[in-house]
C-alpha cells in the first residue's frame, strides 16, 4: 500500500527532500499523494511508517520480500497503521475490491499485442501465492475485516487496470471478500479464477457503453471490398502505389488486386524503365492494357519482354516514345494476336515493317493512331487494311507520305469503320470520295486537306447518312454554299467545324435556319462573321448550344455579353468569355486573387 511497501522508506523523515514514489503498484495513487504529505502526518505516525519501511527496505531477496509483504501479522500492521493514516479521509474516494476482482486487473501496457482484451497477462506468480500459504508467520491468523465503504458513484470513465494476481481469501490479509465475511481459524485454499468468472473493475454498465461505442463506430474499412476497389479504381497508379497502398495492410492487400493490374497507365513517368515492365510481366500476366505514353526511359527490350508474357493483351499505347523501334510492336504483334487497340503516335522509327506485321498477326484490330509517324507509306497502310477489316478508327495526321490509295484500302477492305481522319496527309478528293461507301461513318476529319472540293464533302454528307461529326477546319475552298446544303443535308449532324475557312454570316445563318440537329458550330478565325451573324443563328437555330467565335473580329464584346444574357443555353467562345469562365472555375475551385494582382 502506497508509501508503506516504498524501498526508499528510511527517507520518510527527510521531510525536505524529494521523495521517489516507487512503490510496488508502479504508479502515482491516491495513498501516496497522501503519506508523502507530511503535513498530514502526526510525528507518531511518520515512527510508525518508518520502522515498517526500515524492515521492508532491509530485505534482499524476491522470496522474502514476498513473505514479508503477505504474511498475515504484517498485514495487520499495515492495515491498523493504514486506518489511522486515512482517518480524516472521505471514504467514497476509495472502492473496496474483493478478492475475486484482482483476477481480471490486467494493465493492458503490459498486455502482448495479440492478447484480447481484458484477459489476464500471463505471469508467473505461483512465488507469491505459495508464499502466502507457508508465510513466515505460522498458520495464518484470522483478522476481522473492516467495514465496508459506501459504493462509489457510477463513472462511466475508464479505470487503469492493474497486473492480475492468483489470491486467496485466506492470503488477502484482511481484505473484505465477495460475501463480506471471513471464517475464524481457518484458511481457504482459493482457485485462480478465469477472466470470464471475474469481476471486472470497470463497472458493467460503463464496460458495456464502451463496447457498443466501438462497435457502432463507423470505419471506410466496413464497407464491402467490392466498394473500396471501385474507389480506388478512380486514384491513378502513383496515388494507388505510394498513398493508397501505405495506409494499411488491408489497403495495401487491396492495391495488389488483380484488377488495378490488369489496365497500367504509366504515362508522363520519366522514372519507368524497362526492369519494372519486366517486374510487372514477371507477377501480372493478365495485362491487359498499357500506357507508356512520354515514357522516355522505356527501351525495345522492355516492351518485348511485356509482350512475351501477357499474351492477352489488348489496348497498347505509346505517344511520344521516339526511342521505339520496329522491334516493339512486331513482338507486340507476335505474341498478342487479340489485340485491339494500338496508338503509336510521333514515332520517327517506325516503319512499314510493323504495319505489315499487324495486318499479318492482328486480325482482330479495331482502332490505330498512327500519327506523325512520318516513315510510314501506303504498302504499310494498305497491308494494315487487308489484315484488319474489323477496323473501326483509324487516325493519320502529317503523314506525308500516305495518299488516296490508302483512302481507298480502307474504304474497300475496312467496311466497319466509324471513325476516318487523315489531317494533313497528302489525300485529295480522289481518294475522300471513296469514303461515301462506309455507311457506319459517324466522325470524318478532314482538316488541312490541299486539294479538297465542296463537291466531295457535299456527297460524302449525303451518302453517309450517319455521319454525326464533320471537321473541315483550315480549309479555304470551303464556302457559304458547301455549308447551306450541309446544313440541309446532313440529317443526322450535330457537330461542325469551320475554323478558319471561307465563310460569311449567310453560313451562319443557313445553319440556323434549316439544320434542325447541329448543337456545335465553331467559326473561329472567319475574318468574315460580324454581328448579324452571331445574332441570326443564335436567335434562329434551336439545337444550337456551342458557338465558336474565337478571334471573329468584327464581332463586337458587348454584342456577345447581350447574347449570352438573351440565351443562357449557348456557350459563345470568345477571348474574353473564355476567360470570365475560366476565373468563375478558379473561384468555385477556392482559388483567392493576390493582392498584388489585383492592384
């Protein structure tokens, strides 16, 4: 009890110095704020405590100290001094403990990290009960308890629960047991009781409220797995790999899910090199999609050893990697015959040897992107064509050296195809007008086409009946009456861009007077559009929600301002609107202007 058990009791009289608690509860309690206050003590009861520690302090090993402390003599000692040292103390401060309670005071400190809690640590404290059954003193004396205390208030607070201990009530020295009453004489041999048998020191109330705190806490780990991989699937590899996957073990069991691996973006990372495609090849075979776009530090040999064990790929993407060779995509084409997808745009190496391996080995190719890879040649196209009719895009773009032959090819040979550019190739209309045979052409680009007459676009509009978007951009032989009956004729139109070709406001206006689908309008760069323009399609069209009028000089700012008060459901594209929405994100987005800025 407190200072009385202290080793350091021969300083119990140097009332000026410092005392050091250590007594045998290894922590501050409320007797020891108590005794190591002198000025609560009477001379007397500071001898008293004295000799008693003096004794205490004076034994050497475990054994006696043991004996010492549970010997029933001793404790008779302790308790007449205990009651008169706490005399003037209100009884509700303490709780009288029953013998059956010490069973289950675990300090959960000391408690091994796989133990449950509330289960006694597994101590050796046989020493002490055999000590108090063959105590120094002789056959152990009986000694009237004293009366019990009023029952402490119900605190719902958390107690610290002490190291448990296999007592008796013969050893507990005068300690009240569970029934209050001790029998004369005798000494009972008391069983360790189990946790389950015990009573807890957190009363049951409070033990239960806690419980049901902790089992009605909400955590993102309750949600079902299939949730949080769906959540994840939305965070891109870095954020998945060096955030996701650290938080926990059941994270970063979740982050290695087949899925996350199966579809790898690994675009813009300087960092990738071809040791971890090897890695990734090695453990997860069922890839079936990759982007190394911008990966600059990816070289043949780790793309042919991807290709060698994911066999099923499907989706390869690589813009921008001028250090690819042939090498790449002929193994690509070599082992993953199901594949569907290729983009290699801006590829100085490549060459026509691939396109005849993909027209060879690929037959189930439906959407390539081949541009700015300026080696390439109509032998490669056409051999792409004839080896892949489930082709449904294809996209050239500054290929100088494809021609109308490989417009034919693939209008021949390619009957699925959707979605057809060939922007500044060198195509004319000989070879666009072989297009009209693709009834499923839904998106033609034909921007900066030299040779290109109103007379093919006019048939191409009228032919492909499902022909949604049309991009004539840069163009100058466009003009007001290839529009009008574009307008007129294109039935199942919603998209067209005219930036910088040779219009006026009559175009403007034709399209809001007999189109009746097209929502998106782009007349940007028209030196020719004024005004009356703007106002007529605006104020005629009623599909009409996009209208570009960027660098449109002669239309005037505030006539735009009105227009976009007078019709909230357009977006009109200038210089300064474009801005004003830009800001209006900023500040949605909690973006606050510098005072500098501003001034």
């Amino acid at each position: 009890m407190g200072h009385l058990l202290s080793k350091n009791g021969k300083r119990v009289k140097k009332k000026k110095r410092k005392l050091r608690r250590n007594c045998f509860l290894h922590g501050p309690c409320m007797l020891c704020f108590i005794v190591h206050n002198p000025s609560s003590l009477a001379e007397d009861q500071l001898e008293s405590a004295s000799k008693l520690a003096e004794r205490y302090a004076a034994l050497g090993s475990p054994e006696d100290c043991a004996r010492f402390l549970l010997s029933p003599k001793e404790l008779a000692l302790w308790e007449e001094q205990g009651k008169s040292l706490l005399s003037g103390v209100p009884a509700k401060l303490f709780r009288t403990v029953s013998a059956g309670d010490y069973s289950e005071m675990v300090c959960k400190r000391k408690c091994p990290p796989g133990a449950q809690r509330g289960a006694p640590c597994k101590q050796a404290r046989r020493a002490f009960q055999e000590a108090a059954e063959n105590g120094a003193g002789g056959a152990p004396a009986a000694v009237a308890p004293p009366p019990p205390p009023p029952p402490p208030p119900q605190f719902h607070l958390p107690l610290c629960i002490l190291p448990s201990s296999s007592s008796s009530e013969g050893s507990t020295g005068g300690l009240p047991t569970g029934s209050g009453e001790s029998p004369a004489g005798t000494a009972s041999t008391a069983t360790p009781q189990s946790p389950s048998e015990s009573t807890p020191l957190v009363p049951s109330d409070s033990q239960g409220d806690s419980k049901a705190c902790e089992a009605d806490m909400p955590s993102i780990n309750h949600l079902p797995a299939s949730i949080l991989l769906n959540v994840f699937s939305h965070l891109s590899v870095r954020e998945r790999c060096l955030s996701a996957s650290l938080v926990c073990k059941y994270w970063y069991d979740l982050c290695l899910d087949f899925q996350f691996w199966k579809q790898i973006d690994l675009s813009g990372l300087q960092q990738v090199k071809d040791d971890l495609l090897i890695k990734i090849a090695s453990r997860r075979q069922n890839v079936t999609e990759i982007n190394i776009s911008d990966c600059r530090n990816v070289l043949d040999y780790g793309i042919c050893s991807l290709a060698s064990q994911c066999t099923g790929l499907l989706k390869y993407t690589a813009y921008r990697c001028k250090q690819l060779s042939d090498l790449s995509l002929i193994t690509i084409a070599a082992h993953c015959p199901l594949l569907q997808k290729v983009h290699v745009g801006n590829q100085d190496k490549l060459t026509d040897e691939a396109l005849k391996k993909l027209g060879e080995r690929c037959s189930e190719l439906r959407d390539v992107h081949f541009g700015q890879c300026y080696n390439l040649t109509d032998e490669g196209m056409i051999a792409l064509a004839k080896g892949c009719p489930k082709l449904q895009r294809i996209y050239m773009q500054e290929n100088k050296l494809v021609t109308d032959k490989s417009v034919k090819a693939f209008a021949e040979h390619c009957p699925e195809l959707q979605f057809v550019g060939f922007m500044g190739c060198s195509v004319t209309s000989q070879g666009v007008i072989h297009l009209t045979r693709l009834k499923n052409l839904s998106s033609l680009d034909l921007r900066h086409i030299s040779e290109l007459n109103n007379e093919t676009v006019i048939e191409v509009v009228r032919k492909c009946t499902s022909l949604s978007s049309l991009n004539l951009c840069l163009n100058w032989s466009i003009n007001d009456r290839c529009v009008e009956i574009i307008a007129k004729e294109g039935r199942s139109l919603k998209e067209i861009y005219l930036v910088s070709c040779k219009i006026t406001d009559y175009a403007l206006i034709a399209i809001g007077q007999y189109s009746t689908t097209i929502e998106t309008v782009d007349a940007g760069w028209c030196k020719e559009i004024t005004d009356q323009g703007a106002t007529q399609i605006a104020k005629t069209s009623k599909s009409l929600r996009y209208l570009g009028l960027m660098r449109c000089d002669k239309v005037n700012e505030e006539t735009v301002e009105q227009l976009v008060q007078q019709y909230p459901h357009i977006t009109f594209s200038t210089v300064m609107q474009d801005c004003k929405r830009t800001l209006e994100r900023a500040y949605q987005m909690g973006w606050i202007p510098n005072r500098s800025s501003l001034s």
